[in-house]
C-alpha cells in the first residue's frame, strides 16, 4: 500500500468512526422507546463497551451483530475476558443483565436498516438477508453448546466444520460481501461459487480461533480461552482424537471438559506430544495456499480484490507467529552454538593464544559474528561478515582473512566425517569466490548479495540433507538477491535508527541502483514488480519445501 492509499484508508477509518457516533446518538434518541437520564446512560455505556472493537472492517448493522452475539457467548461459555477487558457481564452491576443487553443490540439492527435503507429497492431482501443470517448464527450457536453430550465419540471434523460454518463464516464472512452486493443491485444468487468460497475462509478462520484459544497468547488476542473446560468441539480435540494412541486418548476422555487446572494442562500435554502446533501450522499454510488459488480462479477482478482483503485481514498468520517462535528458539540455539564454536576456536591447537591475542581474538568475535537474524547459519554468518570487512573497513582486513580461516576450520572439525564434507568445502569456496571478486558490474547485485546470503544457506541444507544440489537450479533465490536494490535504496532514503549504519554508497561512489534509475518514487514501482514477479515465479515451484524456503 503506498502512501495515498494509506491515507485515503485512515480518512476511510475515520469517517467510519464518526457514523458510529451519529447511529448511537439515533439509537438513543428513537422515539419508539423514551429513555430516562439512568436508561441512556447504561445503553450508551453497553454500547460503547460492546460494538466498536476488534478490527472494524465490516459495515456498523454487522458490528453490531457481532457485539451482540459476544455479548451473549460470553456469558454462555462462562467466559472472563474479550479483547483485552472483562466482559461486559462480569462487570459491577451488569450480570446477568447482559443477556437483555445482548437482545437489545440485536434488535437495534432492524432499526438502523429501517431508518437508512427503507426507501431502497433492495431493503426487503437486505432485512430478509439480515434474518438468515442471524438465524443461522444462533444455529451454530446452538450446535457449538450442545454438540458431544459430555461425550467426545460425537465429536468428528464433519461437526467441527458444521459449526464453524453456522456460528462464524455466515455472519462474519458472508454477510458483509452479501450486503455490497445487494447495494450494488446485484443479484446474491449469482454468486453460489463465491458464497462457497467465503464460507470455506469462515470455517478457516474458526479453526484460527480455536487454535489461538490454546495457544495464543491472552495479551494478544484479548481473552482467556476456555474451550477445554467448556467441551467444546475444537479443531484441536479432533484432531487430536484422530492422531492420538490409547493412552492419549484416555487422558483425553478423563480430562476434557473438567475446569481444574490440572486437567486442562494434561489435555494441553497431549496436545503438545502430538505437536498440534506444528500441526496446525501446516494446516494453515495449506488452507492459505487453496483459498488463495480459488480466488485467484475467480473471473471478477474486483471481487478477487476484495475476496483478497478478506483474506488477509482474516489470517492471523499463526504459522508466521509460529515460524517466529521457532526462529526466536532457533536464534537461542545459535547463540548457544556460537559459544560453543568460540571456544572450540580460541582453543585450537594450531594455534596457541597469549592473554592480548586470545582478548583481542575473543572481542573480535563477539563484536563481528553474533549479529543480524542468524537466520543462515554461523558459518555462512562468517562469510557475510568477512565480505563486509573487506569491502567496508580496512583496518579489519587481517580480522576478516582470520574469519575466513575460521569457517574451514569450523567445517572440519563438525563435517570432516560426513559423505558431503568434499561438496561443503567446494560450496563454501565457491561462493566466496563469487562475493569477493564480482566478474562484472552488471552482476553487482547477484554476486555480492545473492550467493552469500540467499543461495549459500539453501545449498548448504540441500548438501546435509543428501540432495543434489544441481536438481535445483531453477529456484529463483539469485532472483530474490537482487533485493540488493533495497539496500542500495535505503541507503539513501532508509532510517538511520531502523538500518543501524551511517551510509555511504554516493560519497564512495558506488554503482547503486538509485544512481542509473533516479527517484524515489520509481523504486516503489520497482519493487512491487519484483515482488509480484518473484512471487509468481514461486508458485510455480513444484517442491512443497524448497517453495515454503524460497517464500521465507
């Protein structure tokens, strides 16, 4: 999104806060019902509570369905927090109340339809449209409290899909685009395939919630799950029941449902030997993937677009929050193995260090290596920071010719036994070779930046893994080097306290991407090219792994 499309969505934002104000100011005023000073008071409280929270992206009649049906499902499953507070029924004085409260706000929906739309063409099939939905999401409602019995044998994908379709996708994903539709003058009938569609993202989307009542953090998503305790029909408690043994499963069946603390952690324990986070994590890029590809089937260009920012603002992105994690683990380790591997060095035996040099070798290490994401592996970090010294300071050349050194060793000492141990050296050498002494300018960007820091650390794992690495010539990862070009862009145009370098590409007349194409503004072209390029070029990876790599 560029910056007038950033600001046209804040004024959008803002406008759509505005309306909130006038619908509340008619609500409050309607002469069906005269409200004394203590009556408006609790419902313009309720209201501001209940209806504009979470992300505001649908139409204020359907916000207002929403707050209505938390409002109730909080109290139905007991619940304590939402979006980060108490429920409005666990505060002071509310109680039980709320439950008129949550009919109230349903009721004023038919108000508000009546009062802005009753002079439309379409106001009878939006009022019946409305009806449906609603109908169909006190249904789900209903299947989400009274499915299993106490009893997990009823529970089975087919109803958690159930649920999920009638309790969510309808009134969260349908509705919305229904309602454009109608306005548009547009015939819903028209769009079976993509009510499929929308559906099938609702569902999605449900299992998302489901997940992030186990695993998502409070702090974040604003609540404290309670699905175990409640027996609900969770994508979690299926399948786990699918991949569960007998013993697993009678943990399940003695634990699920109970509100004790250690019930729910031995419920929780099972989840985590089966690695349903993992599970769920795969399931995700997957839905992802499919629902992409059936959007992009869809021959409308604007309904793509919108089904598009569905999508993205429905995905929660749990398997990037989960990569994270497994990144920030991974970086743990690596700091860990970066101990270990600075010790196993200033100890080698090739050579013997005295107290300046092993001082001097130590603070080298410490203030060159354990830097950036670490995301290609401490050697390959040597490598980078090795081609920084060189190119960048001089006075470190002897430092960066000793980092050179340093990964040979490393390599023998972990790999020398290992059949690929021959191809490592090669690799690394190769690739060095590259960075140090590009063949041409032209290839500025391929050969500084792309080897090194895209190509080396997929061929290393293609090498460890046993694989050929000519089979994968066509993976564009030198392609997604040529990012060089944001590097040479921000060291103009970037935020000193975000790149975390003084630069210097003009004073050092280098030949940076912004000297032969000019302005500012043509590298947001270019790099939305690239990206949409790069991205396309990607799908078209038949490897299921080395596409999830190249997207990485």
């Amino acid at each position: 999104m560029d910056r007038s499309e950033s600001a046209q969505a804040g004024d959008l934002s803002a406008r759509f806060q505005q309306l909130y104000a006038v619908l509340k100011s008619e609500l409050l005023e309607n002469p069906a019902f005269e409200h004394d000073s203590f009556s408006h008071r609790w419902v313009e409280t309720m209201l501001d509570y209940n209806v504009p929270g979470g992300k505001l992206n649908r139409g204020w009649c359907i916000q207002w369905l929403v707050g209505s049906v938390l409002v109730l499902d909080d109290i139905l499953d007991n619940s304590d927090t939402r979006r980060g507070r108490p429920c409005w029924f666990r505060l002071p004085n509310v109680g039980l109340i709320a439950i008129n409260d949550g009919v109230l706000l349903w009721n004023h929906i038919n108000l508000m339809l009546k009062k802005h739309f009753r002079d439309q063409s379409y106001y009878v099939d939006l009022l019946e449209l409305f009806n449906e939905v609603e109908f169909q999401t006190a249904s789900g409602e209903m299947l989400d409290l009274i499915t299993g019995e106490k009893d997990l044998s009823f529970f089975t994908s087919a109803i958690q899909t159930r649920i999920g379709k009638y309790k969510t996708a309808y009134g969260t994903f349908y509705l919305p685009f229904a309602c454009a539709l109608l306005v548009l003058g547009e015939r819903v009938e028209d769009y079976e395939d993509v009510k499929d569609l929308l559906l099938e993202m609702g569902v999605y989307f449900q299992v998302q919630d489901d997940y992030l009542d186990c695993f998502g953090d409070p702090e974040k998503i604003g609540k404290i799950g309670t699905d175990i305790q409640d027996f609900k029909c969770s994508w979690l408690v299926v399948k786990a029941l699918e991949m569960c043994n007998e013993e697993q499963r009678k943990l399940l069946y003695d634990n699920y449902g109970k509100a004790d603390s250690e019930s729910v952690e031995a419920v929780k324990g099972v989840y985590k030997e089966l690695q349903l986070e993992r599970v769920y994590a795969e399931y995700e890029i997957e839905m992802y993937e499919k629902l992409t590809a059936r959007i992009e089937a869809v021959p409308c260009k604007a309904v793509r677009a919108v089904l598009n920012a569905y999508l993205e603002r429905a995905c929660n992105s749990i398997w990037r929050d989960w990569e994270n994690e497994e990144a920030r683990n991974l970086t743990e380790k690596s700091q860990q193995l970066y101990q270990v591997m600075k010790s196993e060095l200033l100890h080698q035996p090739a050579f013997q260090h005295d107290s300046f040099s092993y001082q001097w070798a130590e603070s080298k290490f410490d203030y060159n290596v354990p830097s950036g994401n670490l995301k290609g592996g401490l050697s390959v970090v040597e490598t980078y920071i090795l081609l920084k010294n060189n190119e960048d300071d001089p006075d470190g050349v002897n430092d960066g010719v000793l980092l050179l050194s340093h990964i040979n060793l490393i390599l023998k000492k972990h790999f020398c036994d290992q059949p690929y141990y021959a191809d490592l050296l090669d690799l690394f050498n190769e690739v060095k070779d590259f960075s140090i002494f590009p063949p041409n300018h032209e290839s500025i960007s391929k050969y500084k930046t792309a080897y090194g820091t895209y190509y080396l650390p997929f061929a290393c794992g293609l090498l460890v893994l046993g694989e050929r690495i000519a089979d994968y010539e066509d993976i564009l990862l030198l392609d997604i080097g040529a990012f060089q070009v944001q590097d040479d862009y921000l060291d103009c145009f970037g935020d000193l306290e975000k790149s975390g370098k003084i630069r210097t590409d003009i004073q050092d007349f280098k030949c940076s991407w912004l000297c032969w194409s000019e302005l500012e503004k043509v590298y947001a072209e270019h790099e939305n090219e690239v990206y949409e390029k790069l991205m396309a070029r990607i799908e078209g990876v038949p490897n299921k792994v080395a596409k999830a790599m190249s997207i990485a």
